[in-house]
C-alpha cells in the first residue's frame, strides 16, 4: 500500500460486499439460554452457504432475559428483525430463510413493542 486513497479504495470495496449483519446477545442470560450454540450453527451456516458478505457480531444483555437467545438480522436497507428463543437449528432454518430466500420466519420475530431496544444498536 503507497497512500492513503488505497486504504480508503479497500474500505469501500469490503464495505460494498457487505450484505448485511446478524448480532447474536451474548449476555449472561443469553449464554445460559444456549446462545453459544446460536453463534455457532449462524457462524457455520453462513460457512456452508459461502454467504462471505454477511458478519455475525456479538452483543451483551438486551434486557429480554426471557426471550433469550435473541438473534437480529439486518439488511441494508430493510428493517431489523429480531428473533427470539433461537436455538441452533433456528438460526439454520433464519438463514436459510430470511438470509437466503427473503422469507421472514413469523413464528419467531419478537413484537415490535418489546424490541424498542433494537434501536440502540449500532
């Protein structure tokens, strides 16, 4: 790399083939509630899949202790999803279905007026 503009040319390149971002609450509650398993069936999906463009992020509590493991799907430009009680075969089936084919998994999306929080992610 000789200047900066080649940085700033390779920033927006991975930004470009970004495809959009699931984040998986990683809070105590989150974890006793079998997250792990969440992070690692999304993580090896993807892989499976070859959906390179798409990151996981953990995040800590979001204060829905009972509806642990919380997983939020984001796509440019759409709004965010957030999923509950999802276990490892659920976030298979999420991104088979919602990443893959565009088909929101009803059954699992958390109402909009308990998911307020989802507002404050960044």
């Amino acid at each position: 790399m000789d200047s900066i503009n080649e940085l700033y040319e390779i920033r927006e390149r991975v930004l470009a083939a970004k495809q959009g971002r699931i984040l998986i609450s990683m809070g105590t509650c989150g974890v006793a509630a079998g997250a792990r398993s969440t992070l690692r069936a999304s993580q090896e999906e993807l892989a499976n899949r070859h959906l390179d463009g798409w990151e996981i992020q953990q995040t800590g509590c979001l204060g829905l202790c009972d509806r642990e493991p919380i997983l939020i799907v984001e796509k440019p430009d759409e709004p965010r999803v957030v999923y509950h009680g999802v276990d490892g075969e659920r976030a298979r089936q999420i991104v088979a279905n919602h990443i893959v084919n565009n088909y929101i998994v009803g059954d699992w999306v958390l109402p909009e007026d308990s998911s307020s929080f989802s507002n404050q992610l960044s």
